[in-house]
C-alpha cells in the first residue's frame, strides 16, 4: 500500500472505468487473511502466541483466533494489538485487514484506545481507563 486513502477515493471518484481503477491499482487491495497477518506480526514482534494470550487478558480464545477456529470482534482485535504493542498505526492496519471500524479520534472510546496504544498501555490499565471514564470496556 503506497497511496494514501484518500488519494484512491479520489481516483474512484474521477474514474471512468472501474475496471481500469482496479487494474490499475491492484497493488493497492488488501490481499492477505487476517491469520496470515497476525502470522506476521509475530514475527515481527518477536512474541509468542502464548505471551499475547497473557498479555490479551482473554485467555483460550487468542489460541482460538490464531488458530483461525475464531473470527474475533474489533475489542478482541484491540486487546491483541495492545498486547503486541502495535501503536495506532499497525492497530488500524490490523482493523482494516479483519474489515472492522478503524480507530476514530473523533470517538471518545477510541481516543482512550489511541492513548493507550501510544504508551504501550496494558489491557488492564486501558479498561481502567475506560471503566473511569464511563466507557464500555475491552
């Protein structure tokens, strides 16, 4: 992915032929599961499934989703990314692969979750956070 999102809207927007756009933009499209990418950062974390099942605070249900026995919802999603230690960036990429919301500073609840991901919160501590501030927690 080279284009920023909004450059591609725009593309679509003043195509003639969505065809050509796809043909065009083809490197563009999310191509990969959302196993394969939490495969990835794996290896890119240097963790172990094991250290974000403790990390994740959701126990045998992480072993589940890796294993692709589980489809996970976006709050699962969020307490894997904290216990990778994603930062907001590779959150939202994580999100956008899984084809859930992506993370809205506009959201009070994501602005929490955004702040948490930026200082390498734990799930714990982002709950307590959300838990005083009368959000739902993950």
């Amino acid at each position: 992915m080279k284009k920023r999102t909004e450059d591609l809207i725009h593309e679509i927007v003043e195509s003639k032929n969505i065809s050509q756009y796809i043909h065009t933009n083809q490197e563009e499209f999310l191509n990969t599961t959302l196993y394969d990418h939490l495969q990835d950062l794996l290896a890119e974390t240097e963790l172990k499934v094991s250290q974000v099942v403790v990390r994740s605070y959701k126990g045998e249900y992480i072993y589940q989703v890796f294993r692709e026995i589980k489809n996970p919802g976006r709050d699962v999603l969020l307490c894997i990314a904290l216990a990778m230690e994603l930062g907001t960036e590779k959150t939202c990429r994580l999100l956008r692969v899984a084809r859930m919301p992506l993370l809205d500073a506009r959201n009070r609840r994501d602005s929490i979750v955004i702040f948490a991901l930026e200082r390498k919160l734990t799930v714990p501590d982002t709950n307590d956070i959300l838990y005083e501030l009368k959000e739902e927690c993950l």
